[in-house]
DNA sequence: TAATTTATGACAGTCTCTGACAGATGACAA
DNA sequence: TTGTCATCTGTCAGAGACTGTCATAAATTA
C-alpha cells in the first residue's frame, strides 16, 4: 500500500481545505449568505475549481454525511448473513460512529461541524435527507440480497426504511443541545433503537409474526 | 359565503394555469429541461409574476401534495381524541384521498400529473420529501397535544416519523405501473398499514407494550 | 367619478452552475 | 535530465433561477 502520488496529494488537500473553508464560512455568516467565490477565495483556488470538487454547493456541507453512508454500506456487507436485517443494520450504523472515532481527531471535529450545520439549516438538511433516501435504494437492495428477498417484495423497503427513520429521529433529537463528542450520538442512537425494538414484534424485519 | 371578488378569481385563475402550464411542459420536456420564462408565458404572465405566484420553480410541481398536507392536518385535528395515534393518522390519511376523489376530476387528474412527475424526478421527489418531512414537526405537535405528552418525549417524533415512512413506501411502490386512478393509491396505502400493523406490537404508539 | 389599494410588467442585478479553451503542473519513460 | 502525455487549473462567456425597484394598469371602495 504506497503513498499516492503528489498529485493524489494536492488534490486531497485542495478537498480538505475547500471543506474547511465551506464550513468555517458558513458557521460564521450562514449558509445562504456566503457564496462559492467567498469559498473558492479562502481556500486559494478560483471558483471555477470549486466545481470541479464539489457539483453543487451543497455538495461541499455534505461531503462528510454522505462518505459516511459509504461507510455503512461497506460495514453492511460484511455483517454475517444469518443476523436479521434489523439488527445488521444497526450494527453497520454503530460500526460507522466507531470508525469515525478511531480514526483522526480533525475528522470527528469536521464531522460534528458539519452534521451541526446541517440540523440548522433547513436548506442542508432537506439535502441531507434526499442524499439518505438515495442512500436507502442501495441499503434495500442490499437487505434483499442477504435475505433472497423478490425484487417486489415490500418487507426490505419496509425494514430499511424504518430503520433509516429510526436513525435519523436519534440524530435530530440530538440537536438542541450542542453536541461536543460522538458518544453522545451513540447513546441516543441507541435510545432509538431499543424503543424501536420495544415497539416491534420479535420476527416482523423477516416477515415471521 | 359570498362569492370571492374578480380579482380573487383572477387570482386563482392565473395560479391554475401556472400549475398547469408548468405540469404539461415538465411531462413533455422533462422538469430540469424547462425554464420559468417558458412556464411564463404559456401561462400568459411575466416570469416576474410566476415568482409571485410561487416562491420557486419547485413550489409549482409541489403545490398540490402541499395543499394534500394542509388538509391532512385538518383531518388529524378532527379524529377523536380516544384514537390511537397510528389510527388517527391512518385515518387522517385515508380522508385525504377521500376528499380529493370526491371533488372535481381534474384536480384528481392534476393530482395524479404531479405525482407521477415527482416519483420520476429526482430533484422533485427530493423536495417532495423535505416538505413531508417540515411538516412532520406540525404533525408531531398535534400527536403530542393529543397525547398530553412532555416537549422532549421521544414517542410522538417515532410515531409521526414511523407513520409518514409507511405511507412514503406505499406511494412509492405505485410508481412503476403508471397509475390511472386513486384507488390504487388507497390500495397501496391499506396494504402498508397492515403491514406496519402486524409488524408492531399492540399499545406501541401509546408507550404501553 | 375620484381616491386607494393591489396586481402586473419591465428592467437591472446577483448568484449558482456549465462549457470551452489555454496554460501550468505532476507522472512517466527514454 | 528531458520530452511527452495526461490531468489540473484559471479565465472567460453565458444560461437560468431568483430578487428589488419602480411605474402602470386594473379592481375595490368612498
């Protein structure tokens, strides 16, 4: 496993310093007030580049939910088939927190930056649930290949969707507070999660009530 | 109950003929591909105006499920206090489709135009969900004056969310087959509510299993 | 009919985002 | 080291969504 190249180099610090930009920007004046050229200009390229990184201007809030979502997918491949669905889904979504954890310090800081961002900006956080949602297509498709589920099958939709709702309710009551560390979100993911499995009769994410 | 003034009429006459401007010309050319001045003018107005009537492109392709939202609040406010939640949504819902089919065929036709159009344009369907998603919070407040429950309980923000996914799914799943009719939409509907409601325990939305 | 309110059109301007082209820079082989 | 090539970047021009402003026209009211 080799060092990429400079060029590989560059372009990852260009990414990480238009981020940075991005959200130090908008923390500071809002995000509808600050414009692609204030973030081109502060992270040192010209606006034109800015597009190049990110498609919309939006993109550039989200980078870092939506790499997330890349890693819950991966995290959901690996878990072993014969755990219900219900249940490998929650342990992918645990999986994700525990990797951002252990991973560098800056991230957690970026993250918790922007996922802040997002509860506080209706415009971000309409964008953040349409990313979920296309997110959820592949999460379906994935929950019905472990169980062999028919492509017309409403139970993995069903499964998959809840779960997602799940999720994102125990992210959204985190919000009020200012939340400093991951643990707080864990906890309160795991609050969700046992109401919902309090709620549920034992079987219903394979169909067998 | 007087009948509205000329310009009243004038009004809703021009606001019409935008959503059905804008929903003929979004079928035909597709939503990205068709600008406002073109809605504009074959609605007979200025583009300035069209901004007057709807605050973006988006609000004209949505404003009929919008209005379907509005009277799906109302409904809710009515259903008996010693319902159930899950039920008093359910049935909140059902009337909304009840309304609608008993009003006048076009607009179950406009209805259905916009429908199709969201399920088959990203971007759309994507704000579709936001505004589900705004109106969430209204409808989590009228569960929770029902209930009587405390602000942070977390039950009415699951139950409300649980609610809106389950109805989500059941409109998706129409959207291959081209649907002529609202009684397959009402079709769609029951089975996904028998669906949550075999997955679910008993007294679940009350907090009691 | 006159006065007032309100809807509309016309115009100028901002911001997001895209295509096209040319110059700069890193990758790689001779 | 040098030359070639692919790729990144800046500059420019432009479309399209959306907004503020002001004058005009139409509807409402006295």
């Amino acid at each position: 496993m080799s060092r990429p190249g400079l060029r590989e180099r560059k372009k990852q610090k260009t990414r990480l310093a238009l981020i940075d930009a991005a959200l130090d920007l908008f923390r500071a004046q809002g995000y509808e007030a600050t414009t692609v050229d204030q973030i081109a200009a502060a992270a040192d390229v010209s606006p034109r580049t800015f597009f190049r990184y990110f498609a919309t201007k939006e993109d550039v809030a989200l980078s870092l939910p939506v790499d997330g979502q890349e890693v819950m997918l991966r995290e959901l491949a690996d878990r072993p088939p014969e755990e219900p669905p219900f249940v490998a889904l929650s342990h992918a979504m645990r999986a994700v927190l525990t990797e951002l954890q252990e991973g560098d310090v800056t991230d957690v800081t970026r993250f918790l930056k922007s996922r802040e961002l997002v509860e506080t900006t209706p415009a971000l956080f309409a964008g953040s649930v349409r990313r979920m949602m296309e997110n959820e297509r592949r999460l379906i498709d994935e929950i019905a290949r472990r169980e062999g589920s028919s492509p017309d099958d409403l139970l993995p939709h069903f499964v998959v969707s809840l779960f997602t709702t799940v999720a994102r309710v125990g992210f959204e009551s985190c919000h009020p507070q200012s939340i400093q560390d991951l643990s707080a979100f864990a906890e309160r993911l795991e609050q969700m999660l046992s109401l919902a499995e309090r709620s549920l009769r034992p079987g219903w994410d394979r169909g067998r009530v």
